[in-house]
C-alpha cells in the first residue's frame, strides 16, 4: 500500500497542467466579474493616473534657501527707558536677519543698572553707598532698605521656595538658589518682627523685576512686514524658481503686500500672518508664541513653468489651549553691558516676550517617464488577473452549483482514454443541463 502511494507520488511529478477555458453561463458571476474588471480600471485611471499621476518620475529631493528681511519702527514711554524709537536692530533678536528662524519681541520686562553686589533675593531692595541718603524703611547693617512695597515683595518670595529663611543656617554660604538668581552669603534678611524672611545673595542687583506690563509695549509690531524670499531647486530635473515676481519694476516690491492677487508678493504683515494662523497678535503679543509659515512647491514640469506656483500655509505652533498654562508663551533674557567712569560694570537686563516665526519649505515635482508608466500599467494588469481569480472563487466555491463547475473546469486526461478522446467538445454554447447529460 505504501509502495503504490508512493509510486503514484512520483509519477505525478511528471504530470503536465494546462489551462482549460470554460464559459459560465452564470448571469450573477458574470456582472460581479465586470464589476470588478470596472472597479480595477477606474482605480488605475482614475487614482494611479490621474490623481496621483503614476506616470511621472517624482523628485522630493528639493534643495531651498531663505532669506527674511522685516520694517517697521515702534514707539515707546516707559520709566525704565523714557521715549525710545525702537527699529529693527532693536526687535529682531539675534540681529542677523536672513535666517528662515526669526523673533519679534512684541513685550519685555527691563530691569535696569544691574550690578555685581549682595542684596535679596526676592524684593527690589538696592545697595546703597555709605554717602547715599537713607529713605523711610528699614535699613540693614550691610546698608540696605526695605520699604513697604518691598515688604510686600518679601512675602511673596513663595515665587522661590529655595530662597526662604528663618534663620542663617538656612542660607548655606556657597549654594545656589534653585530657579533664583544668585549664590547665597549665609545670611537670612527678615523684616523686623517678621519670623520668616529671604536668603541675601551675590548676584547681579537688583534682582530681576517680575511685573510685566500689561498691554504689549510693541503692540504696534503687528503692522510690521517681513520679506520671505524662498529660492528652490529641483535637482534631478534642473529646475529653479523663485516666490518673487521677475520685473525689472524696482517700486513693485516696496508696495505690494502678499494676497490672492499678489500671489508672488513674498511681503507679510506680522499681523495677517497671526490672523491667518488662527490666533489674536494683541494676545500672542503679551505673552509670546511660536507661528509657522509653510511654503509648499507641487510642481507638474510636463507644464509650463509659471504653472508651478508656491503655496503658503499658516499655523499656530506652540500649544494655544494652554494659554493660562505656567508653560504658556515664548520668551527668553538677554542683557546689555556698560561700565561707568569709575570702571563699575553694570547691565540692562531685558526679559522678552515676542513671536517666533518658522518658515518651512517642501516640495515635489513630477515629469512623465516611460518607466513608471509601464510598471503602473503593469500593476494594473496583474490586478486584473487577481479580479479573475476571486470570481472563480465564487464560481467555484461559493455559489449553489459550484460542484457542477468545478467537475467541469478540472478535468483529467489520459491518452489511454478512448472516452476521453472521442468525447464531444465544449464549445461554450451548451447548458448546465447539456453539460450535464455529457
């Protein structure tokens, strides 16, 4: 029994398969098969070709530079600074425009002739020299003050827990203050009577001031403009172009602004861009965020040139929802340094709030190529093949007379076979019936 299993294994072997065509007369299998051949093609057609045009080689390797150039001037009165005119050198930090990262400080906090000296921790208590006056408040045997605001500004030091004290061991001489902004001397200041009271540190005093103006100082920057030149290149095509209007027109760019209409205008106004992003400058202004400026270069080169056009996106990037979060906004310090006639050092320390602006640039071009072509068409054949293959499927497993089919689409031959060979031949016009009397 094993011997014959076995021979009969082996012989197969040497068997030939060849394919046998029979013509269903099946009305149902026969719409579901042109419904599949329908839905292969339109596909191929219609989302290969036409949408995702499959018969163009694609470069995604686009190479881009940006250059950024804002106007504007602003002005303000403060008490730290009086009148001041503040233009571009003063807003735009770092200084160097060209960059396609560029911050607008719209609001700051100033804390004026800063100097290396020991003073509080928290509170606006300054230095005083030996010949300097003293004023209301109570005085310190190391020369300082402390008048009632500054009092008031003592009992707010939970602002830095590190820096609180009952007593001068709890001001380790030589220890940082956590999130504060000096060394501490091992000595704790307290108000008369007070039990509680803040670490004195060698820092730079007075110490940072924590109110911030309400209203943006440089509110006004919402009219300013920047210029966004973008120049791409698609390297497997050699193909350049610029988002700016090629005219010898000199005035064009110095009074054409970005629209629909000026579509290779590359001049924002910091306040459309804020409005097209889905924010308010005004608010963004008090405490700062991050706006991003996308430049999108889908180009079909099987056209003319000035069919491919840039497309300009905007967006909020920082998390707006978290406005009255502790995390909230964009800002940063930075300090300006003088020194005087007696060769004292001091700075200007500026907290600022502002907008960042990130200009990002993608991009994709597109020409026809015999290559992709064939391989889609391809595919789509091949796809074809696959439709054919599930309704024999249904023909042959999933309908009613599937037996009936089967028996007659795998049929086995054998040239021994008188029967076989003398048999009638199918010739697609009999019916189940006829086919089944055969």
């Amino acid at each position: 029994m094993g011997q014959v299993a076995w021979k009969a294994l082996f012989l197969s072997l040497f068997d030939y398969k060849t394919e046998k065509y029979v013509i269903a007369k099946n009305k149902k299998v026969g719409v579901l098969y042109r419904v599949v051949q329908l839905s292969i093609l339109a596909y191929l057609v219609g989302w290969v070709f036409v949408v995702k045009k499959g018969y163009q080689d694609t470069d995604t390797s686009l190479q881009s530079s940006v250059i950024t150039k804002l106007k504007g001037v602003a002005f303000t009165n403060t008490s730290e600074l009086g009148e001041r005119i503040w233009d571009v050198a003063d807003y735009v930090i770092p200084p160097q425009q060209g960059e396609s990262v560029f911050f607008v400080m719209t609001n700051l906090i100033v804390t004026p002739n800063q100097r290396q000296a020991m003073c509080p921790e928290v509170g606006r208590t300054e230095p005083l020299d030996p010949q300097t006056p003293a004023k209301p408040g109570i005085r310190t045997d190391r020369g300082y003050f402390w008048s009632n605001k500054e009092r008031k500004d003592e009992r707010q030091s939970a602002n830095i827990p590190d820096a609180l004290c009952a007593k001068d061991t709890d001001c380790l001489e030589g220890e940082a203050v956590v999130a504060g902004n000096g060394v501490k001397t091992g000595r704790c200041l307290k108000d008369k009577g007070s039990t509680r009271g803040t670490c004195e540190i060698l820092a730079w005093c007075p110490v940072e001031k924590r109110s911030k103006p309400k209203k943006p100082l440089l509110g006004s920057a919402e009219n300013f403009t920047v210029y966004i030149k973008n120049s791409i290149r698609f390297p497997k095509f050699k193909f350049s172009k610029m988002n700016v209007l090629a005219t010898d027109n000199e005035s064009y760019l110095k009074t054409c602004r970005y629209s629909q209409e000026h579509p290779y205008c590359p001049i924002f106004v910091l306040g459309n861009i804020v409005r097209w992003a889905g924010g308010n400058f005004q608010e963004m202004a008090s405490e700062g965020g991050v706006i991003g400026i996308q430049i999108e270069w889908n180009c079909d080169l099987d056209k003319a040139p000035s069919e491919c056009n840039p497309h300009y996106s905007f967006s909020r990037l920082d998390n707006k929802s978290a406005e009255t979060s502790i995390s909230s906004g964009y800002n940063f310090r930075f300090a300006k340094y003088y020194r005087d006639a007696e060769g004292v050092d001091y700075r200007t320390l500026i907290k600022a709030y502002g907008i960042r602006f990130d200009v990002m640039v993608n991009g994709k071009a597109g020409k026809f190529n015999i290559i992709p072509t064939i391989i889609n068409i391809s595919s789509g054949l091949a796809l074809m093949g696959a439709g054919a293959f599930f309704c024999d499927l249904v023909l042959l497993y999933l309908i009613k007379k599937s037996n009936f089919y089967r028996g007659k689409k795998y049929e086995e031959v054998k040239s021994s076979s008188r029967k076989s060979l003398s048999s009638p031949t199918l010739n697609g016009n009999q019916s189940p019936e006829q086919l089944g009397e055969l």
